[in-house]
C-alpha cells in the first residue's frame, strides 16, 4: 500500500486549474443534462455537419474555467471523425496577449496556424500578399534580404514573426497593427484562396475544414474613453472580417459579450451563441439540484479514483474515507457554483489543510473562507448593491456593469429546460459571496426597500 | 450522521502556523510546474524563505528578485543557472512594476472619474509577459512559482490578470506581527506630508496609497492607527485631487474618532472642492464645536457663506475668524469683498486697509479696493488702487482691461492710459 502522503499528492495533482482534459479522458463527466442540455457535438458538431459546403460562423460562450477547452477539445475529435479537418489552436498560446488584444491579432494568428496545419495547400497568395507588403514590413521584421530571395519556408515564417512579435514585443505591436489594418480585405482574400485551395486538397477522407480558435474569451475588456470596449470592437465591428474566412469557425467568446448593450448585433451577426452555462448545483429557489449535484460530486469522485487507482486506496467512500462526511463534499460542491475551475481550487486548498485522510469539515470550511476572501476583493465597494439585487431577482441588466461581474465571475449564469421544454436562463451571485459580510447587508437593504 | 453541526458561513480564521504549514504541504506535493500566491510584507519575506528551506530539505529552491525595471519574466527563469534543478522559485518584487499605472489607481479604489480619465492601456511590461509566456512556463519549466506579494498586488492580479490568478494552487497570508505593524506604520507615518504629497509624482502617491491601505487591511491593527492613517490617506487623495476618495476616508477615520477637529476640517474643505457648502458648514461647525480658536475654519466657513450667498453670516463669520486672529490677511480681504456685494463701500475699504496693514504686497487687496473704488464711483482713488496693484503684479493690468468691476471708469483719461501703459507696440499704435 502506497504512504498516505504519496496519495494525498496525488489527489493533490489531480486537481489541476490550469489543464483542460484531452478527448476521452477517463476523469471527464458529461454534465449535458445540468448544463442547460449544452452539447458541443449537438450545438456547434451540427451546424457544421448539415451545413455542407457552406461556411459557418459559431461563438462559443462560457465563464472563464467551466470547461470549455475541455468541450472543445471534445468537439474536435469529434469533428475528425466525422469527415472534418480541424485546424485548434490556443489563441494566447503564441499569438494574442489576452490584456492587450485587437482584431488583427486574431486575424493573424488564424493565418499562421493555418499555414503551420494546411500543408498541401498552395500558399502562392499568402505569400503575394505579403510580397507586395514586404517593404513597409522590412523594417520590422529584422531582415535585411529582400524577399523574393527567401526560401518559401521562410517567406511564410515571416506570418508567425509578425503574430509573435505582436504577442510579445509589445513595443512593435502598435506598429504592426498600425500597418497591417489598412491590408486586412486583401489578406483575407488571399488567405480564402489559399484555403480554397486546401479544401482541395484535405488528406482522405476529410471534406469539411473547421477553425477553432481556443482562449479568445481571455481577452481583458479595455474600456476607450466612450466606453466601449475592444470586445465590441473585436466582436461586433470587424465581425464582418470575423466571419469572413471561408470555411467553418468557432471563437471562443468572454460571456460578457453576450450581455452587452449590443446583444441583438451580436445574434444578428452570428445567431445564437453557444453558451456553456455553470453546472447547476442549486435551483433558482435555492434548494440543492440533485441532478447538478451528482455530476459535480461525480467529477471529483472520477479523479479521485483516477488518482488513487493503484495505491491501495482505490474504491474507498468518497463521503467517508476521503471526504469526512457527505456534508464536507456537499458544501464543496455549493460553494463552487457549478465552476469546475473554482471546484479544483476549493479542493486543492482542503487538501493543503490536511496530511491525512478524510479531508475533515474544518479544512474545507478554510478552502472556502480562503476562496472567500478573493471575491471580498475583486467586488469594488459601489458593487454590493448590484449584486443584492442579482441575488433577489436572479436577472441581469444588460449593462457595462453587469458585464464586468459576469467576466470577473461574480455572477453566474444557469439555464435549465422547464416542463414545457422552454430554455430557462438565470443569474446568481457566486455562491462565495453570499457569506460576505458586505453583500449581506447589501441584500438587507434591497429586501427592505 | 453528522453529530456536530457546522456554521459554514462562519470564517474560519487561521493561524500563522497552520497557515506556514499549508504552504509546506502545497509545495511539498507540486509536482512540476505551480503557481502559487503568498501575502507577506517585505520584511518577513526572508525569514519565510529561510523556513521553507529547512522544513523541504528534499527540494531544491531558490529565488529570483524582480525590480521596477525587470520585463522578461520568461527570460529571467531561463537564464537562472541552476534552471535545471529547481523545484520551488521564490519570485520577490512583483509590486514594484505596478506603482507607475493609472490602473494600480482605480483598483485602490481612487475612482474621481470626473477629474482624470483612467486609462486601462498600458501593462506593466513584467506582468505582460508573465501572463504571456505561462503556457511556455508550464510546458517548458518544471518549477513551482512561488510570488511573494503585498496585499495590494495581490488585488492587482485579481482584477487585472484574472485568468493568470484563476492558475493558482492556493494562495496563503501571513499578516503582520504586532512588530512588524509598529515597524511599518512608524514609517508610513514619518515619510510625507500633505506638502510632500502634493509635489510627489503619480507613482509616488501611488506606492504609499498602496502601502497605507496594505496597513489598514492588517488584522492587527489598533483602530487608533488605523484612523491616523485614514487620515493620512485622505491627505494623499485630496493631494491628487481624489475629493471624493478623501472624503469618504475622512468619514471613515471620524466614525472611529469623532473628536478630531482637524479632520471635520479638512472634511469641510474638501466638501467646499466639491462645491457641497451646506455640507460644508457642517463639517466646520463641528471642527469648531471642539476648538473655537481656529481661525482658519471660521474664514473657510465664511467662504463657503459667502458661496450661497449668505452675505451677513459670511461677514459674521470671517468677525469671528479675526476674533482669534486679527491679523488673518485673507479674511479682512475676503470680509471686503462681501462687504462690496452689499454695496457697503465705506466699510469694505476699511477692510481691505486692514488687510494691507498686514500684509502691504497683497496685490488681491489692492485690486479689490481698486474694484471697490470704481463701483462706488471713485474714479481717481480706484486707479491709484489698481496703479498699486499692476506695479505689484502686472497680470492685473490684462484684467482691468476685461474686468467690467472697472465699466464704471473706463472711460476715464487716467485709466486708460494706465491699462495702455507698457503695452506691446501694435497696441500702442492703435
């Protein structure tokens, strides 16, 4: 039998906040059914399947850490056996500072990750494009060697720099867009011959081309003067050029967008986003969700086995041997809203107030109160009232403020399908602030008016 | 089955100890890449590095100190030359990059939007790239990150680096000592004053409002200090024009010590910037109900009289000002101008002459009477007045000329050609 030290690591590891699952994971809980019935392969698989040879333009939605790499990543392979070739890719992996974001980012990043997975394709436009650019570029990329005398391999390679110095030298960056935005109708027609030309020639097999591009939703909202954001920018004003590569696309979209003064441009553009909403845990009234429940407690239980599978350990009760009691794992669960990223975290922490097991009450009543004390700060003093009332009507104003909680995860989105099968959508406060000083005479002064 | 019920809506506070060996566990059990946040203040963080290398014997660790100039993050990990074989990398000084961004500002809570336009442009270029280059940090470096940081920074990343906070293993804090709280509050307090402030730089200001409200949010802190330095918080934001920033902590600060004549003070001057003077006289009664012997408060309470207008209470209150104090220039001065709105002229010289005898240079006065002069129909004193005043600051001269106090002698020979004298030749010629 393992030492119980070495097993608590592991569990310990097994709650990562920072990896989503890879396709068929064995720790992965389809949670379709408490989510809104949110399905990717349903949602977003479809559209792409029926559509045929047509493009198509999908927003995927989700607070930050509810699982939408995860879901994504799911769709993919999904998508790859079903006849399509799926060029992912993780936006500010390489590409996009999410703190500093603009719509020519994107637009190049899509362009060298396309160049990097659609080999076969002829890239002759793309490097025409860049040719007839190449002298107000020079200067920039640090090349001295005209372009013509590149190899091909190079040429292209000099979309990557100018997408990476974007991500990383964020004294060229202004520069770069600077130069770059007059051109972008131009690249995105060379960009659409040469996927029309990849189209041709997928490896067998493969008729549809999909882009995802992963992590968009990082993107920090940066107010202008008129308070606008670049989300509107990025989102609603290039959306034409957004949607304009032809083939399919799936952004991942900041849940704050979908609640903008510009909601209706924004399901005018690309119809209804796909929203991946919190596991519901609790109903509207406040009463536990049996169903939602299950699934949360589900997805620690899977990678607890998972973790202790081999160490002597595996099969123990979850509610007694690992947890202390029923109570300790249900409060867990409560306490994160439905949010797995926020699930991993209280986890983690219960785990760091413990060297043995069960996890007793005690620890986890610290995860929360540590938990706790993040929201206390991200919440500014003119707030609490806002959230009073979300907490009372469980509604949302489609306004700037509203927006920043949604983003900062104050509140949460549910949705639900009721008994006549119409789509239920709600809000809550995140369930942490509840026992927040602050917000509890905040609601005092709302149930009194 | 559950015999004892629990209170979870209760804070479960902790101690230092418990909180020391948490951290020990969290790092003992990273394997590979973590992220992991501790609150510490500055002076403790040596000691805190000293114990987790004795309690992890086991672990390599070492640590890595970032100043306001470092930018490459990723770099700086790269070239540590032991790269190879750390597991936990103490990362010190995170805060110093965050001092000079409007951003620092509005997460503190300095929120006068009216006045500045905050940008949120502008990264501090060491966070950039640290939220940047984490997946490279989390594929290519098998260390744990451990970022010691003030409370401040801490809420810095919340707001404005969330997604990069969201990537923590745990944060812990360790609050000050009773030691280390006298320490740093006796150095708070000694360094500044409202002086000092108001020729500090943005940056400045800014590290020591992060400093005083890091102090304020100190457990234990005795509520003594604690109003001290929300009055010394006020200072600083009413030096950078925050009125209602230095208000709300004036307000803050006289809950827990009402008695404090100064602070209904200066409550009542900020309240006057934000041209609230109803309020306003509150707030210097009471400064006065403590300690009528100031003459200030009376002289700024007959301001804000003479504001709404209240002409006779204004002069009743500058008398009162000049009771304490008969040789407060400016309330002579200011007692002439309301005497002058009630068209009471005699009396308004004879004011403004006080003010002179105290003080012979104070161009104001001399132009005041000189307006004073005109409206009452004095054509020949009212430009000796205003000849006084031009000698002692020639601005006024470019007044007069606009200055319809003076339409009642304009067109008189003398004036004329006093506000002509010494003009620019173009002028001349005309």
């Amino acid at each position: 039998m393992m030492p119980m030290s070495d097993v608590l690591t592991r569990i310990y590891n097994s709650f990562d906040p920072f990896r989503p699952l890879p396709a068929g994971d064995p720790v992965y809980v389809e949670c379709r059914e408490v989510r809104g019935d949110n399905n990717v392969f349903v949602d977003l698989g479809n559209e792409i399947r029926r559509s045929e040879s047509k493009a198509t333009c999908q927003l995927y939605v989700g607070h930050r850490g509810a699982g939408k790499s995860t879901e994504l990543l799911r769709l993919k392979q999904h998508l790859e056996e079903n006849g399509c070739f799926v060029v992912y890719f993780e936006a500010d992996d390489q590409d996009v500072d999410p703190e500093d974001a603009e719509y020519v980012d994107i637009l190049l990043a899509s362009t060298r990750h396309l160049l990097e997975d659609l080999k076969a394709a002829d890239s002759q436009p793309l490097r025409s494009w860049l040719r007839d650019r190449w002298r107000s570029f020079e200067d920039l990329m640090l090349t001295e060697i005209s372009f013509d005398k590149l190899p091909v391999e190079a040429q292209l390679s000099q979309f990557g720099k100018l997408s990476t110095a974007i991500r990383a030298t964020p004294t060229l960056r202004q520069e770069i867009r600077r130069r770059v935005n007059p051109h972008t109708p131009s690249l995105i027609d060379a960009l659409n011959q040469f996927i029309a030309d990849g189209k041709k020639k997928l490896p067998s097999g493969k008729t549809q081309l999909v882009v995802i591009a992963d992590n968009l939703d990082r993107i920090v909202p940066i107010p202008d003067n008129t308070g606008r954001t670049n989300h509107d920018d990025i989102f609603l004003e290039r959306s034409g050029q957004l949607k304009a590569l032809n083939c399919h696309l799936i952004y991942t979209v900041p849940i704050s967008m979908v609640y903008s003064k510009r909601a209706n441009d924004l399901k005018d553009t690309y119809g209804n986003a796909q929203v991946l909403p919190m596991i519901m845990v609790k109903t509207r009234e406040g009463q536990i969700h049996p169903p939602g429940f299950a699934k949360i407690k589900e997805v620690i239980t899977r990678r607890i086995q998972a973790a202790t599978a081999g160490t002597g350990y595996e099969g123990l009760p979850v509610d007694q041997e690992i947890f202390e009691s029923a109570e300790v794992i249900q409060r867990l669960c409560e306490m994160s809203g439905g949010h797995i990223r926020e699930l991993m975290l209280l986890c983690k922490e219960a785990i760091n107030r413990v060297d043995v097991l069960p996890i007793p009450a005690r620890a986890a009543q610290r995860a929360i109160t540590e938990a706790r004390d993040t929201y206390r700060r991200t919440v500014q003093s003119e707030e609490w009232a806002k959230l009073a009332g979300v907490a009372a009507s469980h509604r949302i104003d489609n306004d700037e403020a509203y927006r920043e909680l949604l983003f900062r995860r104050c509140v949460l989105e549910y949705r639900y399908f009721d008994r006549e099968g119409e789509m239920q959508c709600w809000y809550d406060v995140h369930p942490l602030i509840r026992g927040i000083d602050e917000f509890k005479l905040a609601l005092q002064k709302v149930s009194q008016e | 089955m559950t015999v004892h019920s629990i209170d979870w809506d209760e804070e479960l506070p902790t101690t230092p100890a418990e909180e020391f060996q948490a951290l020990i566990r969290a790092l003992r059990r990273t394997q590979g890449f973590g992220i992991i946040f501790v609150r510490c203040n500055d002076a403790d963080e040596e000691t805190l590095i000293r114990s987790v290398k004795e309690n992890l014997p086991q672990k390599t660790i070492d640590q890595l100190q970032l100043t306001a100039d470092s930018t490459n993050f990723y770099e700086a990990v790269e070239n540590l030359p032991n790269r190879e074989q750390i597991n936990i990398l103490f990362v010190r000084g995170l805060k110093h990059s965050l001092y000079a961004y409007e951003q620092t500002k509005r997460v503190l809570g300095w929120t006068d939007s009216e006045i500045h336009s905050y940008s949120w442009k502008g990264v501090p270029k060491i966070l950039a790239n640290l939220n940047q280059q984490r997946d490279r940090l989390r594929n290519n470096f098998n260390i744990c990150f451990v970022f010691l940081l003030p409370l401040f920074a801490i809420k810095y990343l919340i707001h404005r680096a969330p997604d990069f906070y969201d990537w923590r293993s745990g944060i812990f804090e360790f609050p000050m000592e009773k030691e280390a709280i006298d320490r740093e509050f006796d150095r708070v307090f000694q360094e500044g004053s409202y002086d000092d402030y108001l020729a500090w730089t943005d940056t400045q200001r800014c590290r020591k409002l992060a400093e005083i409200q890091d102090l304020l949010a100190e457990p234990h802190l005795s509520l003594d200090w604690k109003a001290v330095l929300l009055f010394e918080l006020a200072d600083l934001a009413y030096a950078a024009s925050e009125n209602t920033t230095a208000l709300s902590n004036l307000d803050e600060a006289l809950k827990l010590k009402p008695n404090t004549p100064k602070a209904w003070y200066n409550k009542g001057i900020t309240l006057y910037e934000l041209e609230r003077y109803e309020e306003a006289i509150d707030s210097y009664d009471k400064a006065l109900a403590i300690k009528p012997d100031k003459d200030k408060a009376w002289y700024n309470r007959g301001n804000a009289l003479r504001d709404l207008e209240r002409y006779e209470e204004a002069i009743d209150s500058y008398d009162k000002a000049l009771a304490v104090n008969i040789g407060n220039d400016a309330a002579w001065n200011n007692r002439g101008n309301v005497l002058r709105n009630l068209e009471r002229y005699e009396e308004a010289i004879d004011s403004y002459d006080k003010a002179l005898a105290i003080k012979p240079d104070k161009d104001k006065a001399w132009y005041n009477k000189a307006c004073c002069y005109s409206q009452w129909n004095r054509p020949d004193k009212a430009i000796e007045s205003l000849q006084h005043a031009i000698e002692l600051n020639p601005e006024y001269r470019e007044m007069a000329k606009t200055d319809s106090e003076f339409n009642n002698i304009r067109s008189h020979d003398r004036f004329k050609a006093l506000i002509e004298e010494d003009s620019d030749q173009s002028e001349a010629i005309e």
